[in-house]
C-alpha cells in the first residue's frame, strides 16, 4: 500500500523517536505529504541512509525537497505517484527532564579527616537531543521507536564514572560536602558534555542529591555531632540532674509528692559525683556509713549504664568502668 500522508505519533511523555512506516509495512507514495508538528525532526531515511532533516511544517516528498532523489528516479523510472520504500524517523526536541541517575557500586573517597571512605550517590538529570542524526546513528540504530528510559542506564554510568573523577581531585571532608553540591554538579556536568554530545545528546541539567557514607560512618557522625552539642559535660550532668527532678515530682500523687521530691533532690546529689567519678576514674571519698557506701556504688553502676546507653561511653568503656567500680566492693 503506498502512504500519501505522513505524520508524527509521538504523544508518550518519554517517547524519543518513531519511525514511520515500521519497516516492510508499507511504500511512501512519490509526492506523499510530511507533516512534522513543531518540536520535532523529520528524518527521511532511503536505503538505510539519511538523505534530508525536516524541520517542522509541511514537506512535499520530491525532488524539490529531496534533491539526492533525483538519481533513483532517473535509475529506477519512478513517475508521477510512484510508490518507493522509504522510512521517516520522528525525533522529539522537547526536554526530558528528571531523569534519575545513581552510582551502581560506591566510590572509595579519601577524606582528609577520617581517612578512605566508600561513598553513594544519587540524583537527577534533564536532557534533550541536539543532533537528531548522531542520536539516530548512535542510539537508536534500526528501532522503530525509542524511550528515554532505554538511555537512562547509558547516561548514568557515565555520570557515576564523571563524579568519581571529580571527587578524586577534592580535598574537603564529607562533613563539609553538602555544601559544595552545586559545585560537584557544576564540574560533573561540563566533564561529561563531551560524552553527552558523541551520541547527539545535549545535558541540560544535573542536580545531586545526596552523597552518603556508609550506615557506620553515618553512626560516627552522629555521634560527633551529638558530642559537639554536649560540649561542657558539668553543665550536662545538671541538666540531666534537673530533668530527673522534675520528672520524679511529676511521677507522683498529690499524697506522695513530698517522697517524689526527695527521691529526686537525692538523684540530684549523687549523679554529678558519680558520673564525673565513672568519667574521670576517680574514686569518691569513703563514706563511715555502709549503707551510704553501697548505695553510692550502685548509683555509679546506674549512671554508667546511663552514659552507655545515651552512647557517650562505647562498650569496652563502659565495661571496663563497670569492672573497676565492681573490684572496689
């Protein structure tokens, strides 16, 4: 059947190209219609060769548009209306924003402060095509249609391969890296445009994320961020002493609340000795009194199993501590 109209399907979000008829469904008609709607190519293909790019608007397929044609007409006796095999390849120009992209396998990172680290990445991209002939040729080959999702793994690895280059010629910390993503993404971005352009792509955008450690430097930094909050450990330990005050009295009735208060201005006296002692090793001074002595050993153990679980001793501190306040018995 020979075709006397053509024109572009392309209406899905990520549709790249279409190639119209699919091959050996049908003849283009001489003198057959084009239509390309604007923001698109028309590439018209003859013998698996591109001969001419059509902008949009309306195109008469013949000699007059189509001037290499003139040899196969003249070899071949095509006259008036003369079906001949022939391709047309649609390409979008539209932009194809948000593109995700992400390091498959981490990047080893050597942080100044903390030594060799392994780092994860993700975010987005926006691309476009920029030469419709170098995409076809390329990418595309002889598929009769083409979805951003089947560049989308091309692009990414070299965007993982351009952010490994870039981040092995920084020297700032991964405490400080939030801060210069726009600055990373800045440098990927023109590293990569080179590869971007070979296959007729145009990276419009590229946005990061997040750069990530792995869950135990994350844990690390918590913890240093935590440290740097509690950094005067007196006015922490009063702080902890106020608060068990305050929520002994709130804890009792209106008939206990004379026991709730005492119990609490207790706590109050014996957490800063005993928490400065597990800290400092230090021993407090011997009570006369057997019952003071034991009850002060078991407010040591208390506050160690306190430190511990707030994670402001490790695990072989807090046992060592605990052996050593245990041996004192």
């Amino acid at each position: 059947m020979a075709i006397e109209v053509i024109e572009s399907g392309l209406t899905s979000s990520d549709e790249m190209i279409e190639r119209f008829p699919e091959y050996g469904t049908g003849e283009i008609k001489w003198g057959a219609q084009l239509t390309v709607n604007d923001g698109e190519w028309g590439i018209f293909f003859r013998d698996g060769k591109a001969l001419e790019v059509f902008d949009s608007g309306r195109h008469v397929l013949t000699t007059q548009n189509i001037p290499v044609l003139t040899k196969f007409v003249t070899q071949f006796g095509y006259g008036p209306d003369s079906p001949f095999r022939s391709n047309v390849v649609f390409v979008s120009k539209k932009l194809f924003p948000s593109l995700k992209w992400g390091t498959a396998d981490p990047i080893v990172f050597r942080d100044p402060e903390i030594n060799f680290v392994r780092l994860r990445a993700f975010g987005s991209q926006s691309i476009r095509v920029k030469e419709p002939l170098l995409f076809i040729n390329n990418l595309v080959g002889r598929q009769g249609a083409f979805s951003s999702s089947k560049v989308e793994n091309y692009l990414r690895s070299i965007i993982a391969s351009k952010l490994a280059e870039v981040l092995a010629k920084l020297s700032i910390s991964i405490f400080d890296m939030p801060a210069k993503y726009s600055l990373i993404a800045t440098k990927v971005k023109a590293s990569a445009l080179k590869e971007f352009e070979n296959v007729g792509l145009e990276l419009i955008d590229l946005l990061i994320n997040a750069i990530n450690p792995p869950k135990s430097v994350q844990e690390i930094m918590d913890k240093r961020s935590s440290m740097s909050i509690i950094s005067d450990m007196d006015q922490y330990m009063k702080f902890q002493t106020a608060t068990a005050i305050e929520d002994a009295a709130n804890n009792q009735g209106a008939a206990g609340a004379g026991m709730g208060l005492g119990a609490g201005l207790g706590l109050g006296m014996i957490l800063p000795q005993s928490m400065a002692s597990s800290i400092t090793g230090e021993q407090p001074k011997s009570n006369k009194n057997n019952d003071n002595k034991n009850d002060s050993l078991e407010s040591k153990l208390k506050s160690l199993k306190s430190l511990y679980e707030q994670d402001l001793l490790t695990e072989e501190e807090y046992k060592a501590k605990r052996e050593k306040v245990l041996g004192d018995i």
